[in-house]
C-alpha cells in the first residue's frame, strides 16, 4: 500500500497530511486559506493522489508558514509513500494549457532536490493569497520530496489562471513519475542502484 501520514508540528504551524498514491484524485483539504485549498484540490485531482490536509498556522500574521509548511509535509508524505521507488516510471512530464496560461513541467522523483522555476505572475495578490507563495510551495515541496522540479510558464495574462495551471501541470507530471512502470515491477529506475 502507497500510502502515508505525515504530522508536522512548530510553532507556528501544526499541519496533517494523508496521501494514497494509488487513490482517484480524492481530497479533503482545510488549510485555512481558500485560494490555496483551492490549489491543493487541484494537485490531488489531477495527479489522481487522494490526498486529506488539515492545517492550523499563524494566519494572524500572514499565508506564508501555512503554505510552506504544507509543501513540506507533502513532501515528506510523498517520500514515505513511494518507499524505495521499485517499479516507478520516475520521470513526468507535461504541457497544460488553461484559458491564457501555458505551463510547461518536467519532474524527476530523483531524491535530489532541486527547482528551476520561470512562473511569473502580473499582480501580486490573487484575491488576499500572495502569488510569491505559489513558489514558495514548490519549493517546499521538492526540497522535501527530493524532487528535481523544472516549472515554465510560457504564456498567461491572469495570475489565476497562471497558478493553477501551473498546479495541474506539476500534479499530471507527478502522476506520471509515481505510477508503476508494468515493464519495471519491482525494479530500481536508476542505474545507481538506489535513488
């Protein structure tokens, strides 16, 4: 079973995730920040990960402790639910458009962190949510994921539509990466031997 649970507490936030690998794109997500539960429905929809989050952060101040704390149990959980990775197709891949916007993503479940992300925004808030968070996110999420992580967004005029492009564009190239590879069961996709 690819499933995981990750509790993650500080000081500032305390943040709960489930994931299951093999779900239908199943969530629950209560973050406390609408445009952001918004997202998280998004990855877990198109990713096909079944994914349930509670979080209760510091609000008070602003969404950042929140948004990257939840990037981190993400990656954590997405760790621990993939165990060795045998049988991984490893790599994902893929180009989404929506409406304006045009995001292009190429992930690798390499355990070797690392984001190149060119997503610009024309404003800087959707509704009350900062788009400087969006990155945050991901960067939380491939540092902790160890997640090689190439973003790029090639067209877009809204900062909406930017954003959740550029969520279900990496939830389609994750869902890619995590699937069993039937010509690879139980084999390591690397030639190093582990990953």
């Amino acid at each position: 079973m690819r499933q995981a649970t990750i509790t993650r507490t500080t000081s500032e936030t305390r943040i709960e995730v489930t994931l299951n690998l093999d779900g239908t794109g199943v969530y629950d997500n209560q973050t406390g920040v609408g445009f952001f539960d918004h997202m998280l429905d998004q990855l877990s929809r198109h990713s096909l990960i079944d994914m349930t989050i509670r979080a209760d952060g510091d609000l008070q101040i602003d969404d950042h402790h929140t948004v990257e704390d939840t990037g981190i149990a993400i990656g954590q959980a997405l760790v621990q639910a993939l165990g060795d990775k045998r049988g991984i197709r490893r790599y994902g891949s893929f180009l989404l458009a929506m409406d304006d916007s045009l995001v292009r993503t190429a992930l690798d479940l390499s355990a070797r962190p690392y984001l190149v992300w060119n997503v610009d925004f024309p404003s800087a808030k959707i509704g009350t949510f900062d788009t400087e968070l969006v990155r945050e996110f991901f960067q939380a999420l491939s540092t902790h994921g160890g997640i090689t992580l190439h973003v790029d967004r090639l067209h877009g005029l809204n900062s909406h539509h930017i954003a959740e492009a550029a969520f279900k564009s990496v939830a389609r190239a994750l869902r890619e990466a995590v699937e069993p590879d039937p010509r690879m069961a139980g084999v390591l996709p690397s030639t190093k031997g582990a990953l």
